[in-house]
C-alpha cells in the first residue's frame, strides 16, 4: 500500500519535472526550433551560392573568379553597377533632401502634398517607372513619336532615371525621419544669432544631419545596386550585375558564374554595411532634442526656396506622370500607336491567372511569416540565452541582402533532395517568407518594447504555464504586429520580382513576372494592366496597415520600416 | 524709477493680436518694456506666454499690431536682423561645436575678425564663470554648464533685448534657486532688457522687476511682484500666484477719517483698512485673506474685533511653518503658521483663535 502510494507520487513528480522543464526551457526550444529554420531557408541557401562559386567539376577552384576579374564584360557590369548606385544615391538624396526641407520646414501649403506624392511610389513595384519610360519615350514612346526623336532609351540613362524615381520615397522617408528629429530651436538659435537660410544650412542643418544622410546614402547604395528589375528591362546592352545573374542562370544555366556574380553583388553590400556600423559608432547628433516635432515655417530666402521647390516639383510632377502614363497604357493596346480604347489587357487571361497565382503565394507567404516574425520578435526580446544578437541580425538581414542572391540560393539549395521544393507554390513563398522577414520581426519587436515584461510575470506568477502565460497574454498584445507583418508580407511579396523570377516554373507564372516578361516583349498594354491591378492590391494593403498602425498605435516606425 | 519712466521705453507691444489658422492664441496685446528692466510672462500652460516671446523674437509673424523695439517697427524683420536674442527652454545648443564655438557663433556670423571674436569669448566665458570649458564639446557639460553657455551666447551680440523662455525650467530644484539669482545679477549688472516666461509664479515673482500675467492669449495684470501679490486684479491672478482664503462678504460702511472700513461677513463683520479708492459703500466684495497673514492662537475666549473661533482639524508641523486647516463654520480655511514655536499645544488644541488681518485686499464683485 505505502509502495504504491509512494510510486504514484513519484510517477506524477516526475511528470511534472517534465512539465518543469519544458515550461521554464520553453523560449530556449523555441530560439533553437527557429534558429534551424533561419539556418535551413536563409544561411543554408547563401551558403549554397558561396560553395556553388568555388567549387568547379573537380572540386575547390577559382577559376570562376579569375574569369570574372578577368574578362572585360564582367569588369564592365560591375563597373556600371557600382556607377549606377553612385549616380542614384546622389540624386536620390538631393531630391529627398530637398522634398524633405520643403515638407518640413517649408511653407504649409506644400508639405502635404509633396509628402504624399514623394510617397506614391511606395504603393507601385519598382519596376513601374521602368514601364512607364517605355510608354514615354522608347522607341514608340509618346514623347518620341511626338516629336521625332531619335535617341535611345535602354542604357545606362534610362536605367538610371527609373532607378532614381523607385528610389526617391526611400530617400524621403529616411532623410525627412532625420530632420524631423531636429529640435528645431537648433536651427532657430542660429537664425537668431543673425545665420541666413543658407548659413543655417551649411553651418547647423547638415552638419547634423550628416549622420542620418549617411546612413540614408549607404541604404540607398545597396537597395539601387541590388534592384533587378529596372536595370533588366532598361538595361538594353549595358551590362548591370542583377540582370546579368538572371542571364546567366536562365539564359546559359551557368550556376557557377551566377553564383560568382552574386557572391560580387553581395560583397559591397557587406562593406557598406560594415562601414556604416564603423563609421556610425556612437555618432547621434540627431537624436539631442527627442520626439519629432513640425517646425513653424521660416521665411526661406528665393535663394534656396526658388531650387527647392523647383527641385521637389519636377520630382513630384515626375513621379505622378509615371503613374497617369502607365494607367492609360493600361487602355490601349499600345498607347500612342492604337487609338481605341479597350479593356482586353484587363481581361487578359494569362495575366489574371499570374495575379491569381501571385496572390495564393503571397497569402501563404504572409501567413508563415507572420508567424515567425512574432515568435522570432518574442524569442529575441524575451530570450536570455547566447547568439540572441546573432538569430536577430540573421532575420533581419533577408532585407539587405538582394534579391537575385536568395533566388539563385533557393534554385542550388533546394531544387535537389533532401528537400526539392522547386516547381510548386512553397518554394516561392518560404523565399519570400525569409526574405521579407524583417519588417514582421520589427513590428513585434517595437510592440514588445511597448509592454513591459511584469505583465508576463504577472501572469506567471498567478500560476499560468509558458504556454498559457504566451497565449493569452503574449498574442493579444502582439496581435497587431502580427496583422502588419502579415499585410506587409503580403504586399511585399505579390510584387517583389528578383529572387522570385528564377524561381517561376513555366507551369505558374507570377503576375511581377508577367510584367517583366510582357515589358521586356513589348506588350506594354498588358504589362500597365498587370501593374495598376498590382497597384490598387498594394493600395488597399496600404491602406488597411495604415488604419491599423492608427488604431493600434504601432509606432510610425512601422509604416517607415515597411516602407523601406 | 522715475528716470526710467521719462526713458523711451526699449520694447513696446502695440495690440498684439496671433491666429493660427481661425484659432486665436493672442487675443490684443499691448506691453511696454523700460530699458533694464526684467519682465516675466506668467501664466498657466497654453495662455500664450511662450507664442507672444516667439512673437517678439520674430519667429512666429504676427497677425496685427506692432512690436517697436528702440523706437524702430520690426514688424516684418525676420529673427536673424531684430536685435533681440533668444535663450530656448531646451537651452539649443549646437551639438557639434564646442563651448567657445557656440558661444562665438553669432560673431563669426555677423563677421567679427578672428581676434575679436576670441577675446569677447573669453569674456563671455569668464563672465558665465565657464573659462575652463571653451574646448569643451556641449554634451560633457552638466545641465547647469549648459544653461550658462545658452545664456553666454544670447548675451555675446549685445542684443536689445534677451528673451529667455522657461530657462531654469530643465534644472533641478536647488540649482534652479542658484541659478535665478545668477540669472538676475548679470541681468542687472549688465542693464540688459530682459523678457522672461515661467510658468512658476514663484520664480516669476523673485526675479522680476514686473509681471505680466497671462491668460487665454490676454493679459490680466502687469505689475510689481509686491503688487500682484498684494493687489491682483481679480480671483483668477489672487489664486495663481498664492493659496487664498476667500471670503464672500459686504461693505457695511466706510469711515473716510480712520481710513477703516467694515465688511459684513456670514462669518460675522471685520473692520479692514480702507487703501482702495474704488471700493463703494454696498459693494459686494471677495476678501483675499493669505494663509500667512491669519494669526493663529489658542484660546477661544473672548469676543476681539476681526476674531473668528473655529476648530482646528489638521496641524502638520514642517520645520519653518505649520500648515492648518481650521473649519470656521462651514468653511475651510489654510493657515499657514510661520516659526510655529508652540507647536507641542497646537498638535492636540481643538479650538483655536484666527484673526484676519486688518489689510486684507478686497476684490470688487462684477454685478
């Protein structure tokens, strides 16, 4: 009798012990189970392309790299690419300075408008102001046609102003985010000790803003060489280093080149973001004086007002004329050429069946990663153990990195046992999953800053498990963010194109592929059909995050994060 | 004083009048500042004070009215050509320059040659007692350092007139007392017209040559600390600048030659000293009875002129003071007992004594 009773209590401690264990261990198993999936769907791939870039039929080699320092084009590609982030990031700052001055030291009258419209670009794929080149002035472009030009479009120009329009509410955002955080007393003061417009200018304004520029230039370095699309639409015979990955994989099946190129591509990447984290140590200026505030208007002298606001306005009418040109061709079999207006590129099957396709993949893409961006969010905050740092900067870094890399990583890693994903939806979602994990992580990260970690204990200490404490505490409060990194996902995703445009079968197109296809062919029509559909999804993902962030109090940075 | 008032004064404001947008925040203004003297805005937050400094320091525009400094209409001079020179409450400072850099800002500025600008900012730098700290970078400085440098470099032009708008308010208590005395000795020292805003009536009142206390975008009084103390204008400025005990009541007559009058109260009549000209026989009055100017005693006996009896209900002993409350009938009244030296019998007396003094300031009723 007193054996039983004495094994029976035994039995239950021990399964509590276990009960124990995994409650207190439950965030560590947790880490490791998404650490596994970080390592499997995002180091393993890239990991795939630096092998795949050494190792030749016979083992470890360099010959690829000899090859590629050695041969003219591949000095010449890379050579563009680096002139062409150069270029951008120049132009991109000054317009996103001076629309960023206007919009918030300028007179009222302008700073919502030109906030808005510097923003538009963000609810349009990049590739959009490559399209809407064509309609203007390829070689049936309106403008060319109108006035018998005979110039070329695709090339390093045309590229370059795509780019520089894509880039432009990047820019913006970042640089008005670093004026806005200026106390503005600083720029007062020195208006008062006697400074003119321009003084306050050279001698207060950008000195401190220097760092927040910096960091703006470097993003927008990196963001404009890794873009795909513009440079492989507009390209024409000017070798960029994105398209050219995609040639050599799609066009010569040459992994091993392709990889080499994307190993290349990535590299200044990585410098430029060791730099920035040298050059940006403890450099905060901006951040003396705290919350943001709108400063009053000043009475800005002609003399940098008259610039400004000419700048900001042609960069403003731009960016609206790319879109009003891209929704009429929308109309028109070829705008300009055919004059009757038709609903045919709307109806176009193909192109319906790829938005289609495009909006499972990004649903389940955003499903999944806004799963994993709350538990990775919460594993990060919460979490006590060691490489906490390390599972945060890997999910973030899917970002940085640009697209074409991950999309070659997927085709080594995965289009081979263990784990052959090729050819089906998963393998277009679980891409865009990884890559766009970073701005799920980061609103959950910013909401779990917001409530403090006694509400948890408080919950715990009522007696409530892990598990229980998680579910009923944790998720309610993090629901928003998950919400938003659900629709970010999702929007990001149904038009992202540079990683998924080597993972399309023939079989399933997506819709930022048909673009592509349909803009590099010629069928300018379908291709503005394609892209207004894609835009008015985005919009109304817009709007619903807006409405949440609102709602919820999520932070601006969430909508900023998203948009970059 | 008298030499002053012949002065031109240094600043004038001439019905001031700000809308943002249909919104009006200052609501007809009209100010003279004298030459060296110190003028606070004060009042509650959101009644304008810090709109009207921006207002005179050229950073907001105005909507109607003048602002003439020394004469001369700077209406539509933007901040960088009026001779005025702003110290902000977040003190401003430049970041990335040094101490001597910043204060040596507005010279380099306006050109001053080299040796000039280095010699004025030693002197600045001595005058703020800050000499050692020119190489300095702002933010090894402590918030006291800071306040100084912000000060040393609003001085260095040799402006007019210095706004300082809520300059101590980022300090703590004790260094706020050190540095209002400060503030107020160079002030002095150097004769310069300073506009200053608080929202503290007590700072307000230990700095200030005048007050002007501000509400809803309108001045409701200007006058000396001693005035607005002692006299305020209305219900409104009495409690802002000070616990009050009012006291609902009616003047029963007037004796022009005793210059006394008596005021009929729910609480019974008390005779006050007749100072203001305006009061009538009838007028319904409110007494302004401060809570250091009842005397507190501890018999309840007799039946003396201005004597109430009421019951003392809470006595806490502070050190210098002990403030009561003691219930006169139905009403509540704070006392404040100064240098409470008998304490020990206050702490269990139930009835106590409360004299109103005889010049207490009496509030004309609107009828």
């Amino acid at each position: 009798m007193a054996t039983a009773e004495l094994s029976v209590k035994l039995q239950s401690s021990s399964g509590s012990r276990v009960k124990d264990f995994l409650n207190a261990n439950m965030i560590n198993i947790l880490a490791v189970f998404l650490f596994l999936l970080l390592a499997f769907f995002l180091l393993y791939p890239i990991i795939a392309v630096l092998i795949k870039s050494f190792r030749g039929p016979s083992g470890f080699t360099l010959e690829y790299y000899r090859s590629f320092f050695s041969k003219n084009y591949y000095y010449q590609s890379l050579y563009n690419t680096l002139l062409l982030g150069a270029i951008n990031t120049i132009v991109c700052l000054v317009i996103g300075f001076c629309l960023a001055y206007i919009t918030t030291r300028g007179p009222w009258i302008l700073r919502k408008p030109l906030k808005i419209i510097s923003l538009v670009p963000l609810i349009a794929p990049p590739y959009l102001f490559a399209l809407s080149l064509i309609i203007l002035f390829g070689r049936n472009g309106l403008v060319t046609r109108m006035f018998d030009l005979h110039w070329e479009l695709y090339g390093f120009g045309g590229v370059v102003i795509s780019q520089t329009l894509a880039f432009i509410p990047l820019a913006f955002i970042m640089i008005e985010s670093t004026l806005m955080s200026l106390n503005p007393n600083l720029e007062e003061s020195a208006y008062d000790m006697g400074a003119s417009e321009a003084t306050i200018l050279r001698t207060i304004t950008i000195p401190l803003m220097a760092p927040g520029l910096l960091k703006a230039a470097l993003l927008i370095f990196v963001m404009t060489i890794a873009e795909f699309g513009n440079a492989a639409i507009l390209g024409g015979r000017t070798p960029f280093l994105a398209p050219d990955t995609y040639t050599m994989i799609t066009g010569e099946s040459d992994f091993n080149m392709g990889s080499v190129l994307s190993v290349i591509l990535i590299a200044p990447c990585i410098i430029i973001f060791l730099i920035h984290n040298y050059l940006l140590e403890g450099k905060k200026f901006t951040t003396i004086g705290g919350k943001p505030v709108a400063s009053e208007p000043r009475k800005i002298t002609p003399l940098i007002k008259v610039p400004f606001v000419i700048i900001t306005t042609a960069a403003a009418g731009a960016i609206l004329v790319c879109f009003a040109v891209v929704v009429a061709a929308s109309f028109y079999k070829i705008l300009g050429v055919t004059h009757k207006a038709v609903l045919s590129n709307y109806l176009d099957f193909t192109s319906n069946q790829a938005i289609y396709n495009s909006i499972r993949v990004s649903l389940v893409a955003a499903v999944i990663g806004a799963v994993i961006g709350v538990l990775l969010a919460y594993v990060i905050v919460r979490g006590k153990f060691f490489g906490r740092t390390f599972i945060e900067m890997v999910s973030l870094s899917g970002f940085a990195l640009p697209g074409t890399v991950l999309g070659i990583g997927y085709l080594l890693a995965f289009s081979a046992p263990p784990l052959k994903l090729t050819g089906g939806i998963m393998i277009l979602a679980l891409n865009c999953v990884f890559r766009f994990l970073a701005v799920g992580v980061e609103a959950g990260i910013s909401k779990l800053h917001q409530i403090h970690i006694e509400i948890e204990e408080a919950s715990s200490d009522l007696g409530a498990s892990f598990l229980t404490t998680f579910y009923r505490i944790v998720l309610p409060i993090m629901f928003p963010a998950f919400i938003a990194g659900f629709i970010y996902t999702f929007m990001t995703a149904i038009v992202s194109l540079s990683a998924v445009v080597f993972l399309v079968s023939p079989g399933f197109q997506l819709a930022a592929v048909t673009i592509f296809d349909a803009a590099v062919y010629g069928e300018i029509g379908v291709a503005s059909a394609t892209t207004v559909k894609l835009v008015f999804i985005v919009m109304i993902c817009m709007m619903i995050l807006n409405y949440i962030t609102k709602k919820t109090r999520l932070g601006s940075g969430m909508i900023k994060s998203a948009a970059v | 004083m008298d030499m002053n008032a012949t002065e031109k004064p240094m600043l004038i404001l001439k019905d001031i009048h700000k809308f943002y947008g249909k919104n009006e925040v200052i609501k007809g203004v009209s100010l003279e500042v004298r030459r060296g003297e110190l003028v606070t805005f004060v009042g509650p937050s959101g009644c304008g004070k810090t709109t009207l400094l921006r207002l005179i320091g050229g950073f907001t525009d105005i909507s109607s009215g003048d602002i003439i400094l020394d004469g001369q209409r700077i209406n539509d001079l933007p901040p960088n050509l009026r001779d005025t020179r702003i110290c902000f409450q977040n003190y401003a400072l430049f970041p990335h320059m040094t101490v001597a850099e910043n204060v040596g800002y507005g010279l380099k500025i306006n050109k001053w040659p080299k040796d000039k600008i280095n010699a004025r900012v030693k002197e600045l730098l001595e005058m703020v007692e800050l000499e050692a700290f020119g190489d300095r970078m702002i933010d090894k400085l402590s918030g006291g350092q800071q306040q100084r440098v912000a000060f040393a470099r609003a001085l260095s032009l040799e402006p007019k007139v210095l706004l300082l708008d809520e300059p101590l308010s980022n300090l703590d208590a004790n260094l706020r007392l050190v540095m209002r005395e400060e503030i107020r000795k160079l002030q002095e020292r150097l004769h310069i017209t300073t506009v200053f805003v608080t929202h503290d009536q007590f700072e307000a009142m230990a700095i200030s040559d005048r007050l002007v206390v501000m509400k809803d975008g309108l001045i409701e009084q200007v006058g000396t600390p001693i005035e607005i103390y002692e006299r305020p204008a209305n219900e409104f400025i009495a409690a802002f600048v000070g616990y009050v005990n009012f006291m609902d009541g009616r003047i029963a007559s007037i004796d022009e030659k005793t210059r006394t009058m008596v005021v009929d109260t729910q609480y019974g009549k008390f005779e006050i000293n007749l100072e203001q000209e305006d009061i009538r026989n009838g007028d319904e009055v409110l007494m302004v009875v401060r809570p250091e100017s009842v005397s507190l005693s501890l018999d309840c006996g007799g039946n003396r002129q201005n004597v109430l009896c009421g019951t003392l209900k809470t006595y806490m002993y502070a050190g210098s003071l002990a403030k009561c409350t003691v219930m006169v009938g139905d009403k509540k009244m704070i006392i404040d007992q100064y240098n409470p030296r008998d304490a020990v019998h206050f702490k269990h007396a139930e009835k106590v004594e409360v004299e109103i003094p005889r010049s207490v300031h009496l509030l004309k009723k609107k009828k």
